[in-house]
C-alpha cells in the first residue's frame, strides 16, 4: 500500500512538474527549494551548537555536533542543503538585482556551513559534483555566447569563484568543530569522518556484501516488496553480519535487485538509464532544466547510497524535476485542468495520510499526551487504518501480553509483525506465543536467529527471564 501511495505520488507530481515547465513554474519551485533549504540550515546550526531546545517541538534537540533540521539524519539534511544551493545558483543565474544576488550569494554561504555542520559525506560529493557541474557551465556561457547576447544570457558567477568554494568548505568543515564543544569533549569533524569512517559493523561493504548474499539466494523474483529486514534477520552468513535492522540496502538498484529480483531491477534501473541518456542532459541549455537535472542528480547520487526516496519531501521534488524535464526543452501540453486536478488529488491524499499518521500516532505517545478522543481504548481507536495497518499492529502487539488464551491470536500477529520489523521484542513475542502453542521446534529456531542476529538482546533477555540455556537457547 505505502509503494503504491509513493508512486502514485511521485506520478502526480510529475503532471504538476510538467505543466509547470510549460508555465515558467521553475521559479517557484527555486525559491521554495531555496526557503526550506535556508530555514533548515538556521536550525541544523542551532542543533550544531546546542541551541535548539528553546524550539522544541517544532524541531529535536540532538547532542552537540549533530545537524540534520527536521529531516531525521545527516545525509538527508545534506541533500536538501544541495538541492537549496543549485536553486540559489538558478535564482543567481537569472541577473536578478545588485542587491537580490548579494542576499543569494550570502545564502549560499550559509548553506556551506550547514553542509559542513552536517558531516556528510555524501553532501560533500554533492557539492563537488554542483559547484564543478556550475563551474563547467559558467565557462561555456562564457565561451559560447555571442558577443551581443552577452548582456541578456543568463550568468552564473565565475568559474574560478565557483570552484573556490570548494577550500571554502573545508575550511568551514575544519573551523566550526573548534567553536563547539560536546558533553564528551571535541565534537567529530568531517575531516575525521573522512579519515575513519563508519564502525566496522556498521560499514555499507559489509551491508552491501550481507544484501548481495540475499540477492543470490532469490536472483529472480526477490524476496518480495518490504522483506528485506526479514530476509536479513532469517539469514545466517558466513562473514561478517551488519548489526542493525536492515530494512534498506542503501543502495537502489541493488534494493530493488533484492526485493524484486535482478529482471525487475535491470529492468526499472536501465530504463531510467536509457532515460537519461537520450535526454543528454550534458548538452542541456534551458535554464529550468539544468536546474532541474542538479536536483534529481542530488537524489539520484544520494539514492546510490542510502534511500531519499522513502521520504516524502524527496518524492515530490523527484517527481516535479521529472515532469520538468520529460516533456523535452519546449514543455508538454498539460491543460490546467489536468494539473489542478493533479494538485487536487496530491492535497486530499496528503491529507487524508497525516490525519491517519495523527491518529495512529496517539498509540505511541504518553496517554496524557494523546488528543482527548484517544486517551481511552486508544488501541481499538486506531485500528482499520489506510495507511499505517503494519505500525499499528506493532503496537498492538508490543503492549499486549502473551497469555495461554490469546497465544494463538498473538503467534499470527508476531508472524506478520516479524516481517514488518524483526525486532528483539517482536521476536520475544513470537518465542513465547509459540511455546504457549506447544511449538517447541519452532521457537527454538526463532531462538537460534535471535541469538545470531541479536547476541547482546538475546543473552540479556535469558538473564531477564532467568531462563537456562537448554530452555531456549539454540542447539549446539
């Protein structure tokens, strides 16, 4: 259901890109790229410092030395801080006043700190990639434009001022963790995350090579949409296991490969391949469409190593860089009609989805917390949910205990749920609703993959329980 919701999104969005690329829109969309960039810039930078508590909750409070808005981590911050600078550089490229490109120049290095906050490495390839694609085309606008156009061509700032910032970057990367302090000492610089990378179990090669194991196991058909948390936790490998809950290959095409098979991944991923390439967009002219190409390359990049396209602000901003660039230089013929219905349906669905997200939060939340229609039977009040049925039957499963009369109602629940997310207390769950039932076989062998997947979980909840090893744990 949330796969044909977010597709069905970005497909709507794309009409609305594409009557906008046909009714100068692109403006719109620069600035609103630019404002939601800025503003979550000022509160990275808040969090950065610790000084975003007094906003709480309109935004987190994370540890100092930490930034990321309102967009949950770093590198979705990151992408959003991209996204923000190649629209400014559309804005400054569109000769507005003396004193609009002084304001969009300072926007711009406001957006470099906010990078430099977020340690990202992922935003750094981004920027290189945006300011050496911006400095390629400044010195083609400056090479190829007759000598009469000269003054009404669209202009970006200077090649070499472009790549200037750059050791603008490092430099900010270098200085803003010496203004800050953490509980702990120094916070981490991103010249340090650039040096050590991430913890050995938390290493993308060791995710990437446990995905890779999976995709062998099922090259062809996959192991269907959303199990990839499940097919983690259910297999054993023969090297190094990555320690979290794997609910994304962090990498598109092969996630894709594994939830849906090689075929449908070569299929989907070459196809937008072919895409682009007949689009050349190395050849691209128009204005609105490099602009749109800087975006989706950002996300595009970004998908290559994690999943921006699991968030909704990122959705729409792929499907209207879509519908931008699809029709070809001249637009598309969209009738308004068809695009405000577009936008309609986008509305309504939006909003239907945060009033079912507002309702099937209340579970979750303190009852003194919850909106005063839930404070009581809230578990019943949110079931039949559109779309959140997997959230709240984690819940309902969470804060239910197993009992002899209720094991063969939770043993169904945890089997679901487990495919949703195999987590320590699911999977507890699952143990005890199946020796309730008498299926002892069974719950020893969810024991023998808690105890691999979860070691440290696994022998705390023996110690909890006070259970010995020839209770549950797995056969030698």
């Amino acid at each position: 259901m949330a796969a044909c919701v977010a597709a069905g999104g970005v497909g709507i969005a794309a009409l609305v890109g594409a009557r906008m690329a046909g009714s100068g829109g692109a403006s719109a969309l620069a600035r609103g790229i630019l404002a939601a960039g800025l503003i979550s810039a000022v509160l990275g930078l808040l969090q950065y410092y610790g000084q975003a508590e007094w906003l709480s909750p309109w935004t987190s409070s994370p540890p100092v030395g930490q930034a990321y808005g309102n967009l949950r981590q770093r590198n979705q911050f990151a992408t959003l801080i991209s996204m923000a600078c190649v629209a400014a550089l559309w804005l400054y490229a569109a000769r507005p006043p003396a004193g609009v490109r002084r304001w969009l120049i300072a926007s711009v290095l406001l957006l470099l700190v906010a990078a430099g906050a977020s340690t990202s490495r992922t935003g750094l390839l981004q920027l290189l990639c945006i300011f050496g694609g911006a400095a390629f085309i400044s010195r083609r606008e400056r090479s190829s434009a007759p000598a009469e156009e000269a003054g009404t061509s669209r202009r970006l700032p200077p090649p070499g001022l472009l790549l200037a910032t750059i050791p603008l970057y490092f430099t900010i990367a270098w200085l803003l963790p010496q203004l800050a302090t953490g509980g702990d000492g120094p916070v981490e610089s991103m010249l340090q995350r650039l040096q050590t990378g991430a913890p050995q179990d938390h290493s993308r090669l060791i995710l990437w090579r446990n995905v890779l194991a999976l995709i062998a196991q099922h090259p062809l058909t996959g192991w269907g949409w959303g199990e990839l948390s499940f097919a983690h936790y259910s297999t054993h490998y023969g090297g190094p296991r990555f320690v979290e809950i794997l609910d994304n290959a962090h990498n598109l095409p092969l996630h894709l490969a594994v939830e849906l098979g090689i075929p449908a991944a070569v299929l989907i991923c070459g196809g937008f391949l072919w895409m682009v390439l007949a689009a050349r967009p190395w050849r691209e002219r128009d204005p609105a469409r490099l602009m749109a190409w800087g975006m989706l390359g950002a996300i595009v990049l970004h998908s290559l190593l994690e999943y921006p396209l699991w968030y909704g602000p990122f959705q729409l901003v792929f499907g209207l860089c879509l519908g931008i660039l699809w029709p070809g230089a001249g637009g598309v013929a969209v009738r308004p009609a068809l695009s405000s219905l577009a936008a309609g349906v986008m509305l309504a669905v939006v909003g239907l989805a945060s009033w079912d997200y507002v309702r099937v939060s209340q579970i979750y939340l303190p009852p003194d917390e919850r909106l005063s229609a839930y404070r009581q039977d809230t578990l019943a009040k949110v079931r039949g949910t559109w779309f959140f049925g997997r959230q709240a039957e984690f819940a309902e499963l969470t804060l239910t205990t197993v009992t002899p009369a209720n094991a063969a109602d939770m043993h169904s629940l945890a089997q679901r749920v487990i495919h949703f997310s195999p987590e320590p207390r699911v999977i507890v769950k699952l143990i005890e609703s199946a020796k309730l039932l008498g299926r002892e076989s069974e719950a020893r062998a969810q024991a023998e993959r808690f105890s691999d997947a979860f070691p440290q979980e696994f022998a705390h909840w023996l110690k909890e329980a006070d259970r010995g090893p020839e209770q549950l744990a797995p056969p030698p």
